[in-house]
C-alpha cells in the first residue's frame, strides 16, 4: 500500500472540530480553518509505502538507543519517545505552529503535532544516525520534480533498508518545511 504525505488542503474537515477543541483547550491561537483551507495548493511527497516507514522508525528507535525495537515502537506511539512527533500513527496532521503533540480519539488514533517540532527532531536524528541522513537515495529527486511521472514508470526501482530510511527522513522533511513556508498543514495518512 502506498504512502503519501500531503502538505495544503488535506480532507481533514471530518476533524477540524476535534483539532479545533484542541487548539482551543491549549489556548493556542491559530489559524486551522486557514490551513485547511482549499485555497491551498496541494503538494504530494511520495513516502513508498508502510513498510518503508516502518524501517525508518526502527532506525529512529535504534538510534534512540532501544535494544528491543518493539519496546521502542510501543514507547514511540505512546508518546514516551523523545521523538515524539515522528511518523508513528497512519494518520497524522503537523501544524505549522508549535504545540505539544497529542493523539485525538476520533474513529482511530489521530496524531496532532508540530512542523517545527519534527523538523528539530529529523535534526537531531540526523546528528546521530550513521546512514547520512540528508541525502538523496536514487530516484529521490526525480519524485520531488514530477511525481506523476514518478508513479507512472516503469523502470526498476530498488532500494536498500538505508535508502528507504533516507527517502523517508527527506519526505518528512522537505513536507514540514514546505508546510510551514506555505502556511498550511502536513498530513500523512494511508492511501
């Protein structure tokens, strides 16, 4: 199954109260009927699919210093990571403010969390891994310029376990920056 973030307009309005109620609680201002606006432009960064995630968490897990990966994911979705705004739930929404991270109970855990949060996180994360996290594994950049003729080839694509770590680091980094430039909402979600 593939993954996709999406940073603009997500179809979050099923949502918006719970966010909103949030938000409010906090006593955050904000502008969440702004970035979930249409008025956004949507742009899609391609994260392959579940499984690449869940390689990159386990990197995020190990280099947090877990023996046991499952204890890591467990502490990761339970929010006792200090990566906390990393990628643990299939569905999750960072804002361009800073917050705390919560999960909502609404249907399904639903992740609320911060651009500028995840960005310092991939930061840290990118300090200590030892795959060079910041580069681009093949086929990386081409996705970045066109995404539809991404999808469309048909040329062999393969990946290591470290290539997926670094594909992923990227998306989720290019997603957060380009959401807080743009004002608007990073969203992950299975598709």
């Amino acid at each position: 199954m593939a993954k996709d973030l999406v940073v603009g307009s997500a179809d979050l309005s099923h949502l918006e109260k719970a966010i909103a109620a949030h938000l409010t609680g906090l006593g955050a201002k904000h502008d969440l009927e702004k970035w979930l606006a249409a008025e956004h432009s949507e742009t899609t960064i391609c994260c392959l699919n579940g499984p690449s995630v869940v390689e990159f968490l386990r990197h995020v897990v190990r280099c947090e210093g877990y023996s046991d990966e499952d204890t890591g994911m467990v502490e990761g979705c339970n929010g006792n990571s200090k990566y906390r705004n990393m990628p643990w739930w299939d569905d999750a929404v960072w804002l361009p403010m800073e917050l705390q991270p919560v999960i909502l109970e609404v249907d399904a855990p639903f992740f609320v969390g911060s651009c500028s949060a995840l960005l310092r996180e991939l930061r840290d994360l990118q300090d200590i891994s030892q795959i060079q996290l910041g580069s681009a594994p093949e086929g990386y950049e081409e996705m970045r310029a066109d995404i539809e003729r991404f999808y469309r080839s048909d040329a062999p694509f393969r990946l290591t376990d470290a290539d997926c770590v670094r594909w992923i680091w990227l998306a989720l980094r290019d997603g957060a920056e380009l959401a807080i430039k743009e004002h608007t909402v990073l969203y992950a979600g299975p598709d």
